[in-house]
C-alpha cells in the first residue's frame, strides 16, 4: 500500500507541474479506456490545466453519451504538451504514437504492462483504470462530479462485465456503489453498454456465431474477415462485447475472435472463465498481453480459411 501511495504521490507531482497536457487511451478504446482519459481530463481541466483527448482510432458509439467524447483528436504535435498521459494502455504499442523520450505518465492495470513512462502507476491487481483513478482522486482530496462518476462507472462497469468477471471484489463493489452515490448514472452506462445494438452489429454478430469452430484445443474459435463486414456493412467496433459469448459453452476451456481490422491486421481476442488458463501468456506469443483470463493481439496479415474433406 505504501508503495502505490509513493505512486500517486509522484503523478501527482507531473500533474501539478505541467499546464499543458495531453491524455491518450489506447487503439480500438473500450469504455474503460475512453472513461479513464475523459475524467482525468475533467479533474485537471477543474485544477486550471489545458487537457487534450487522444487516441489513435475513432471512439465507439456507446462511449460517445459521455462528456466531452467527441473532442478526442487523432492527430497532434507532442511536442507542444508539458505532459502525455497514456491510461489503459497495457503496452507501449497500444499507445499508437510516438512519444518516446517526453514526459510521460502511465497509468494502468494490466499485469502485461512494462513502466514504459517516465512516471508509472501500474496496478494489476486494479478492476480497471478507472478503479485507479478513484483511488487517486480521492488520495487527493480532488472533487469528483457526477459526469466524472458516471465516466468512471461507464470503465468500471465494462472492464468487470458488468460485474459478472473475476475482478469483482468487495473493494469494487464499495467504488461503485461510492460513484452510484455521487451521482455516476448507473442506468445509463447499462443501456449504452448492453442494451444498445444496431442492426449491422446483430447481423455481424451472426455471421460469427455461425462460424464457431470448437477446436482439439478446447478452445471455441470463430473468425471475421472484411467481406464479413461488408456483407453486413458493419465497423470492427459493432464485435465489442461479442467475445464473452464464447466463454460460455461448457465444454469449451477458452474463447478466441480473430478478425480483420480494415486496415491489414489481424486482431485476437481472448477470453476464459478457467482458473487454469493464463490467456495473457498466450497473447505475449503474438506481441500482446492484457490480463490471465482477457487478453489480445494485434498482428499484421489476413485471414484465410482452411478446409479439410475426408471420406469415411
């Protein structure tokens, strides 16, 4: 506990001495990633500070409701900021720019994470980042609004399933109910996060349940290419959230979504309610990481189906 208070202690000290600062959340941003940056943003922009939101691809519709969202930009000279933020990013190449060499602070929860700032917060055994950053807020004493609360809850709210996941403890159930009580709009977060689907996200969503594929690993395998997409006139984002359906066939010990970006990568993602599964090594096989039973990868390349036929 000393430790991560000497932790806060120093980001706060960048915090403080820095006026211009820009905060990034990582490529393909969840709600975690875009809730952590807009209310960091917002506790700043409230202590005088000129606060920028960044990240290298566009934000998902369902993060979109909160504060500021629409003002991220996805180009900007680091030069001309005091301080750079990376929040969520459990690698440097999630980062998406570069920024080696600046002042930079990492906040974060993945166990995969590296310190690649100058100043590190880097709490694995954190619900989410914006667990993180309730726990600094208030170490602080800094005022928390209720667009601020709502952002947290929207992070906190994804990065535990909807607190059906692992990493729902006590201590992230009292941050929670802390942030209900400030007035985080619990409601909201759920329509947003579950309740809210376009038709092109049902169809795309079809198309990989479809193609589900229960391998020799025990793993339960589906795949989406570009022409998956077109054919449904779908976005990459519309698959967020799909990859927890593929945990819950018994029989199946993980769940793996391969995809085509639209950009020539291949994005995994990993998911297992086992306790004896580490996904996050698997992941680091191919460049990526994240946490023992949610991981991904992002390398370059495409998809290509194989088939076998056999007479019996």
């Amino acid at each position: 506990m000393n430790q991560t208070l000497d932790n806060f202690a120093a980001a706060r000290q960048v915090m403080d001495a820095a006026k211009r600062i820009i905060i990034i959340s990582h490529r393909n941003p969840d709600a975690d990633a875009v809730g952590a940056n807009l209310a960091l943003r917002e506790a700043l922009e409230n202590r005088g500070k000129e606060v920028t939101s960044a990240c290298i691809d566009p934000i998902q519709d369902r993060c979109k409701f909160l504060r500021k969202a629409n003002t991220y930009v996805q180009t900007f000279d680091p030069a001309a900021f005091d301080l750079i933020i990376t929040v969520d990013c459990g690698g440097y190449e999630l980062v998406g720019f570069d920024i080696r060499g600046l002042n930079t602070l990492n906040i974060d929860h993945h166990p995969s994470n590296n310190n690649f700032g100058a100043t590190n917060v880097v709490m694995s055994e954190a619900a989410a980042t914006c667990f993180m950053l309730f726990l600094m807020f208030t170490s602080y004493g800094w005022d928390i609004t209720k667009e601020m609360a709502t952002a947290m809850l929207h992070g906190l709210y994804f990065d535990t399933g909807s607190f059906m996941h692992s990493n729902t403890t006590p201590e992230t159930l009292r941050v929670a109910a802390r942030l209900k009580a400030i007035g985080g709009d619990h409601e909201l977060c759920v329509k947003q996060q579950f309740r809210t689907k376009s038709l092109e996200k049902l169809r795309i969503w079809g198309h990989a349940f479809s193609k589900l594929d229960f391998n020799s690993k025990q793993a339960l395998v589906s795949a989406l290419t570009e022409d998956d997409f077109r054919k449904t006139n779908a976005r990459p984002e519309d698959l967020s959230g799909l990859i927890n359906y593929l945990t819950h066939v018994p029989e199946a010990r993980f769940g793996m979504l391969l995809t085509e970006d639209m950009k020539g990568n291949v994005k995994g993602s990993l998911r297992t309610q086992n306790d004896d599964v580490d996904l996050s090594q698997l992941a680091q096989l191919f460049g990526g990481g994240g946490h023992k039973k949610a991981a991904g990868f992002t390398i370059p390349g495409r998809l290509t189906e194989k088939v076998t036929w056999q007479i019996t």
